[in-house]
C-alpha cells in the first residue's frame, strides 16, 4: 500500500548537499543483478496519522539484458494511528519458466478503521457541523454535544457524531492474481482475479467516540442507494461479513523505457470484469476500464525532466457494492491530492493527472528529485445519471528519493483546495 521511512530525511540531506559533478549520459544506467531494498517505515499521511512498519523488496535483474527483471519479491507491514493497517506479500515473474506468461500475487490483509463515506456521487457535501465536538465532552447520550470547543462552550445542535462520515472496513483474505500474455510487440492480453473476504461495522463503540444515532452510510442504505447492505442491523455493533470475488480481461500497450521510472513512451490499458456468485463471492456486478499514461521528455537528449500524464475513466454497474467502488473514491494520494481521502465516490469516475518530473541529482544508484502536477476530476453517482457539482481540481508538490530507478520514494504536499501530505512508495502513476 503506502508509507515510506525515517531514512527519508537522511537520504534528502545527504543527497541535497552533494554536487552532481559529473557529466550526466543521455540515457538512465540499466539495472543489473539483484537489488535488495528494505526500510524501516516512520510515516505521516493528512487521512492515516502517523505509522510504523517495514517494507523490503527484492528485485533480480539479471544481466540487464532481459527488461524489465527475472522476478520481483515485495513485502509490507505497517499501521497507523489512524486505525489503517496494511500487511501483503507480493510476487512478480515476468517470464514464468521462460514462457511468454507473466504472473503477478497478492496477498494481504487491509483495515481501514475509519474509512470515509461522504455520500454518493459528485454533489455529496461534508458539513463540519455533523462532527463537530469538543471531544473532552464525548460521550454525552444521547448524542449530543454539549460544548462545540474549548473556545466555544456552546452546545451544537447540528452534531450527529464525531464517526458520521465513516466506517469500520477490512479485507481478509486479499487475493489478487494476474496474468498477462504478450501478442505481439507493445500489446499483451491480461486477465485477472480478486477475492476478498469484507468485513464492516457502520457503527463505533464509545471508546471510539462513536454513536447510535447513525451514519451517513446507514442514511444512505436505509435509502435504498447502496449495494452491499440495507441498512438493518441486529445489533449496535454487528460486523457484517460478505464475499467479493470478480475476473476481468483486457488489452495492454506498452512502449515505455524503464518500467519502474519511465522517461518516454506510453502505457495504455483497457479492460472489462465481471463479479458473479459462481466466481465465489455474493455480488453480481460488470464494470469497465480506460487508463491512458504517456511519458515525454521535454527535452529529448535530457532524461532527468519527464512530463507525466495520465487519463482514467471507470464505471461500475448498480450492483458493485459501494466497499469495492467507494475506496476507489476521488481524493487521497493516489487521485486529487489536495482533497481528503475518497471526498467523492460513485459508480462512475473521471480521473486526469499531469506532472513534471526532474531527477535532478544522482550518486550512486541514489537519485534526488522533485514533482509539480495538477490532479483533476469528477465523479456520478450513477451510469446515464446526472450529477452536480463541477469538476474537482488540486494542485501538488513533492520530493522523491529513488533507489537504483525501482525503490521510489515519494513526499507529496496537496497544495489546493486542500492542505494535504502523504509519505509513500512508487509514483502516484
């Protein structure tokens, strides 16, 4: 998932204050043999808070001369005090005992204990007069705040929970496998399956500041807008569990330079999946998938400066439950950075990203750099329905410490309309 470490600040120090020197080649260095990277993880994200944990990652190039590597092993473990936790182990082999198959597990367990849920569909409003409280004064059945803050000892008589916009999520068993097979220069054909086992509980403890008066999430089932669940509980606090399971299939075109850290070329994907009792989960749903990226050097001869781009496009039938679709939302470190994590979520979404990225100072196999972008977007509750509201746009900024091209991590501050920051692994895209 996400999170980088505390040798973060280190490695900006020590590569900040050290001069590029030398005359730089008009191509990036190939990889060669095996690179093993393994970090300690300290990290701080605008949603999560702070967590701690580990990753490693082991990657066998070989000579170089069979791109993009042998096989690739990767590891995480990590949680935050923002109840997320993410534990996987995942296995990638280009070349299955030398055939034309490549193989790609996952497996893991994901909590996101105070998942967001705003409502559906681009018009969802978030009201800070719902959840705000002085929390010293929580719990107070039934429901209510007495003091708004510390600087206001008013009641308020809007509050209907600190948790009204969230809800407890978990998967376990993660199960996700893809094949992909090549047909002929940059095209592959992909197919791919995921399993989950889902858990949620829509209500909290007062431990957790939580309430019994509901939820955004319960107003909404109670409503009829969701998949997944009614809205009946048969206690307070019930753990609903349920099984998803899909298969998809599609088209992959790729020219791209360096898998891990592209400097030209592009990489387009296009593909369809379907969710089915048979498969062994509980949901009947199709959906479908466009994914643009193109990677351009401004200057042909240099390149340490690449211009970014990429479009998405998503939709997904009335019978995807919204604890597939809706962590898929708009807004977080992986979509429009300057906006909360999934702030807008529905069955169909609109996604564009540009960035402009300069490694600009190498020893080593380390590389220092810098990211400016724009992230854009939109979503609709519905497929073929209207919805209000425009598009969503943020800008960002950040640093990246790359190890060797393959281990990148990034910093990323979400500069509008939103202040945001989030510590991670890998390019956004």
């Amino acid at each position: 998932m996400r999170h980088p470490p505390t040798a973060f600040g280190l490695l900006l120090l020590v590569l900040a204050t050290s001069a590029a020197g030398e005359p730089q080649p008009d191509e990036p260095p190939p990889d060669r043999g095996i690179k093993v990277s393994g970090l300690p993880i300290v990290s701080y994200g605008t949603d999560e808070l702070w967590g701690f944990g580990a990753h490693v990652k082991v990657t066998d190039f070989g000579d170089g001369t069979q791109p993009p590597f042998l096989y690739s092993v990767e590891a995480n473990v990590y949680a935050t005090t923002g109840g997320v936790q993410s534990h996987w182990l995942g296995l990638d082999i280009p070349r299955v005992a030398g055939s034309p198959y490549r193989v790609s597990l996952q497996l893991g367990y994901e909590r996101a204990k105070f998942q967001p849920y705003y409502g559906q569909g681009n018009g969802s409003v978030d009201n800070p007069l719902f959840t705000e409280c002085d929390r010293d004064s929580l719990p107070s059945p039934p429901d209510t705040c007495p003091r708004q803050s510390q600087e206001n000892s008013q009641p308020n008589p809007e509050f209907r929970g600190v948790r009204y916009y969230q809800y407890d999520l978990i998967a376990f068993p993660k199960v996700d496998l893809t094949v992909l097979r090549s047909i002929g220069g940059p095209w592959s054909w992909i197919v791919g399956y995921r399993f989950r086992v889902v858990g949620f509980q829509p209500n909290y403890s007062a431990e957790d500041l939580g309430q019994t008066t509901g939820s955004q999430l319960s107003v909404d089932a109670s409503a009829g807008k969701l998949v997944g669940w009614d809205g009946r509980l048969h206690s307070l606090d019930q753990l609903i569990i349920q099984r998803y399971a899909e298969v998809s299939t599609g088209l992959r075109f790729d020219t791209r330079d360096n898998e891990f850290a592209p400097t030209r070329g592009m990489l387009h994907e296009v593909s369809v999946r379907g969710a089915a009792h048979a498969l062994g989960g509980e949901s009947n749903a199709w959906g479908a998938n466009a994914t643009l990226r193109f990677y351009q050097r401004p200057v042909p001869s240099y390149w340490r400066l690449v211009f970014a781009l990429r479009v998405l496009a998503d939709v997904a039938s009335d019978g995807s439950p919204f604890y597939i679709s809706g962590p898929d939302g708009l807004g977080g470190r992986d979509s429009i950075r300057a906006l909360p994590l999934d702030r807008f979520q529905g069955n169909v979404k609109l996604v564009g990203n540009a960035e402009l990225r300069w490694r600009a100072i190498s020893i080593g196999e380390l590389e220092l750099g810098a990211v400016v972008g724009v992230d854009a977007g939109r979503v609709w509750a519905r497929l073929g329905q209207s919805d209000v509201g425009p598009f969503q746009v943020g800008a960002a900024a950040g640093l990246r410490v790359a190890w060797s091209h393959h281990f990148v991590i990034r910093a990323d501050v979400g500069i509008a309309p939103t202040s945001t920051f989030f510590l991670d692994f890998g390019e956004v895209f």
